[in-house]
C-alpha cells in the first residue's frame, strides 16, 4: 500500500505541495518568455493535459514585463525560473510569480541569495531550492564524495541557511540526469530534511528514453513515499510531460486523470491489424476526462478476459472485434469500425 513520507505544506499559488496532498505534476513552457500569446497558449495546452503547476524561464530584465502578464492570464500557478541574476529573482516577487526556483549555487554571494529570500518571505510565496549534478557550488562539485552525497549535502546546507534567515516555505530538489544518482540522492534529502521534495531525473532525454528513465526513477521514489511533486524533463513537447507523469502516477494506483488503456502487445495469433487501432483509441482518449479503464485485445487467449474485467473492451477476432461494456458483451463490428464503436460505449459510460 502506497504511504507517503510526512513533509510540511507549501502552498504555492493555492496549489498544495506536502502535507496531505497527493503528488503535484509540473511542467515548464519553452517558449520565449517575450511572446505572451505562445506563452500562455502553452500554457493553456498545458493545463489541458493536467499540468497543475508551470515554471516560466526569466533569462533577462526584458522579459520581466511579459511574465508580469502572462501571471494576470495563466489559469494554473506560474513559478519563476531564475538563475545567475538575484535581480530577476526580486523583481519577479513583484510580478505576480507564485512560486521562484533558483539554484543558490550559481546565484553568487549569499548576501544575493539573502536578498531574493527577503523578497520572496515579503511577497509571502515560497521558493523552490534546484541543486542540479550540472551546476553544482564549486565547494560541493571539487568534494571528494559521491555525487549524491554532494547533491543532498548541497540541497541541506542551503536549506539550512534559509532557516537561518527564518524562511522555511521551500521545496528542495537534487537532480542528475542518471537514475542511480538520483534516487539515492533523494534518499538521503528524504531522510534528513522536513521539506517537500520535487522529484525530477534532470535531462533526462527525448520521448522514449527519457520516459523510461523518469518512469523508473520517479516509479522507484513514489513507491517509497518520496514525492510531493514532479517534472519529466524530456526533450519533447512539454504536454508530453505532463501525460507521462500522469502515467506514471496512474501506474502507481497513486493518482489517476482519464482513461486507463490496456492493450496486448500482438503475436502470431492476432487477426486484426492492432497497432493502428490500439494507437488511434489511445490518441482519442485523451479528449475523455472520466478514469474509465478501456482494454483493446488482439487475440482470444487473454482477449475476452482482459475485455470483461475493463470497463469497455474490444477483444479480436479474424477481421472483427467483440465489444465489452461492463464486463457485458456488446456486438461484434467489422475491423475498420472497432475504433468508433469502441469510443462510442466509452462515451456511453462517460456521461
């Protein structure tokens, strides 16, 4: 049974992070911060698919304007994504950030990190300390140690000074773009720190590698009960992101957004071309906002079985399909007419 670990809450932008709420999932818009219209039409794409949470870049004073009003228009909670300049960091407090994400580390001297911790406790949002395996403080990346050690030591010591300044609103994240590394550096932030932890494998890779390289790590952490919210980086569009991370909640029974999609991987016995359909009803789903559990079988070894136990299934025969709506079968339909009579019943239990 999935038991998560105890943290304390941050609210950012009245989205829960820690306490008792479930893992939030994030994403990040790669457009130019400049553009408003693409920003928060990626925005709003985002949202659509589930993001709860969008960090925005702010790579220099010119965008500043810009994510002042893309913060006034977004409809989920936008966080500040600074580095170098401590000066964006204080101007986007005024801006209407919900939440600023900054890795100390390449911010300077701490009197810099000092003056974004002021801003932000006077602007009441929290900040987000990002320790990534890349950008490590020159004092952590020369240790002799392991580089979990490094990360989650980085990630304490800064979390620590926060509390010295009396500010402990934060969320800690130490990424690496290897899973090992990652893991155990969570771990050991896990197991020494209060706070709510973002998880994230960083750089992770482009749509199928990096997929599986966040479905293991993240897997391997939530299943542990470290997680109070999660990015997959991939180099993909980001509403790819979002649905993996859904996916990957989903697979955990931790926390489910739509439809649910079984589908048999083929052999020799199937009797339909299966990958096309099994494609087209996945890409259909996404527009189906009810957790029903939908099973496209191509065979009649586990076909009828997996069919019955879904909500709606299809289970094939020779240039057929039987249709099953609540373990009940339905009607038999042609190949070419499976996809529409299958999300037909899928509606019929939808509404």
């Amino acid at each position: 049974m999935y038991a998560r670990r105890t943290t304390r809450a941050v609210s950012v932008g009245g989205v829960q992070i820690g306490g008792d709420a479930p893992p939030v999932v994030q994403s990040m818009t790669n457009t130019d911060t400049r553009d408003v219209a693409a920003t928060l039409g990626q925005i709003a794409a985002l949202h659509d698919a589930g993001c709860e949470i969008v960090r925005v870049a702010i790579p220099h004073a010119d965008a500043l304007d810009p994510f002042e009003a893309i913060c006034a228009a977004s409809p989920i909670p936008v966080v500040a994504d600074i580095h170098f300049d401590h000066r964006l960091a204080i101007e986007a407090t005024r801006r209407g950030a919900a939440k600023l994400r900054i890795n100390p580390g390449n911010i300077g001297e701490m009197s810099r990190v000092d003056a974004v911790i002021d801003a932000a406790g006077a602007a009441g949002i929290p900040i987000r300390i990002g320790v990534n395996a890349g950008s490590l403080a020159r004092e952590y990346a020369d240790a002799d140690l392991p580089l979990p050690e490094k990360l989650a030591s980085s990630a304490v010591a800064f979390a620590e000074h926060f509390a010295t300044r009396g500010f402990e609103d934060i969320v800690i994240s130490a990424k690496a773009s290897s899973v090992v590394p990652s893991v155990d550096a969570y771990r050991l932030l896990a197991a020494r720190l209060p706070h709510p932890l973002h998880i994230g494998i960083t750089e992770a890779g482009t749509s199928l590698s990096g997929t599986v390289k966040s479905a293991v790590g993240l897997g391997i952490l939530l299943a542990e009960g470290i997680g109070d919210t999660l990015r997959v980086s991939l180099t993909a569009p980001p509403e790819e992101e979002v649905r993996v991370a859904w996916e990957i909640l989903a697979a955990l029974d931790i926390r489910r957004r739509g439809p649910e999609l079984i589908s048999c991987p083929t052999c020799g016995r199937c009797e339909v071309d299966l990958v096309p359909i099994a494609r087209e009803i996945e890409e259909r789903l996404r527009a189906v906002a009810a957790p029903v559990k939908v099973a496209v079988m191509g065979c009649v070894v586990n076909g009828p079985g997996e069919a019955r136990e879904a909500d709606v299934g299809v289970a094939a025969g020779k240039g057929v399909g039987l249709l099953f709506a609540r373990g009940v079968p339905v009607r038999k339909v042609p190949e070419a007419e499976i996809v529409d009579a299958l999300m037909e019943e899928v509606a019929r239990l939808s509404e």
